[in-house]
C-alpha cells in the first residue's frame, strides 16, 4: 500500500516535471520572441525620438520624394551675392560685376514637378495620427489660381498606406505658401518615406 502510494507520488511528479519542462519551455520562447519585439520598438522608439527632436526632411530619391531623416542642425551656407565676370573691350579688359541668380536648390529646395519646390518638410505625431507641413515655393514662372498636390505615404515595405491631395489658392510666381496635411490613422512610427507631388503628376 505505500509502495503503491510512492509509485503515484512518482508518477506525479515525473508528470509535474514534464509539464514544468514544457511551459519552461514555452516561457523560453516567448521570451525570446519578447525580446525581438522590445528590439523592434526600442528601434522605432530611436527613429521617433529623431523625428520629434529635428522634424523630417525629404531625401533624394526623386521628385518630391522622402525618408524619415533627422533635419541637420548647421543650416548650409550657400554663397549668394555677386559674380566678377572679366569682359574684352578693346586692348584693355574691363571687370563687371554680375548679379548672379540663386537656384532654388541653393535656396534649400528640392523639386516636386512643374515648377514648384518643397523644403523644410516634417513629420510630427498628431494624436493617433501624423501631421506633414512645410514649404512649398512657385518656381513654374506663372501664376496659378489653383495648384494642386498630393500627399503619399508608404509603410516599410514600400506599400502605399495613405493618398491625400490638397490644394492652394491664388498661387502667384515666386510665391512660398505653406502647407499643413493631417495624414489620418498613422503614425510617424508607420511611416517610412512619403511622397509629395503636383497633382497632375498623380
């Protein structure tokens, strides 16, 4: 009778064991999956922290195009002012100073078509969402009533998250208007590059 009670108690606890094994086993794993996860947002923790800290600027990657970039602290010094140009006039040479025009590259621009330039474009949590301003200057040598653009946004993955086009009025030649989008629904943490257009580019 107590050899019968022993081996039940030994069944128990080699059962107790294996069960013990088993959920160590499951703890394991989703530790380790914990700590994948922790470094995932540990990342984008560090990439919302430079977001918030220096805004966002558009980076080359075409028209209008941008990754979420933190914005440099030195502004770049950009020569502006005059040219000497050496001109023949007969037997003597005769210097003339020529104002020299400053592109809009210079100026801290980059192109989005048509003749209109962006620059000084961020990305700021809005809630549960994003907000993207910045500057928006028309270079297209005519004055527009209505200029329209568009707003893209891409996940990681290059999948297009969100589209949203705006307009501005009375849009005159060598005008810098602002704007202010609210992207719905993501955050800066989703975002990974985005795009912004002339609408007839669209």
């Amino acid at each position: 009778m107590v050899t019968d009670k022993l081996g039940e108690q030994e069944k128990k606890i080699t059962t107790f064991e294996n069960s013990l094994k088993t959920r160590m086993s499951s703890i394991d794993a989703t530790m380790k999956s914990f700590e994948g996860q922790s470094k995932i947002v540990s990342d984008l923790e560090m990439r919302l922290k430079k977001i918030e800290k220096g805004g966002v600027v558009v980076s080359g990657m075409g028209m209008g195009t941008g990754t979420a970039e933190a914005l440099s602290t030195k502004p770049e010094q950009v020569p502006a002012g005059t040219e000497t140009v050496k001109v023949a006039a007969g037997t003597e040479t005769t210097e003339v100073a020529k104002e020299r025009v400053v592109t809009p590259e210079e100026e801290g621009y980059k192109e989005i078509g048509d003749g209109f330039y962006i620059r000084n474009v961020t990305l700021s949590l809005f809630g549960s969402s994003s907000q993207i301003k910045g500057e928006i200057k028309n270079f297209s040598e005519r004055d527009r009533s209505i200029a329209s653009f568009v707003v893209k946004v891409y996940n990681v993955s290059e999948m297009l998250l969100f589209t949203q086009d705006f307009s501005i009025k009375t849009f005159k030649n060598g005008e810098v208007r602002t704007f202010n989008e609210i992207i719905s629904g993501y955050t800066p943490i989703e975002i990974a590059r985005y795009e912004i257009i002339t609408k007839r580019r669209y």
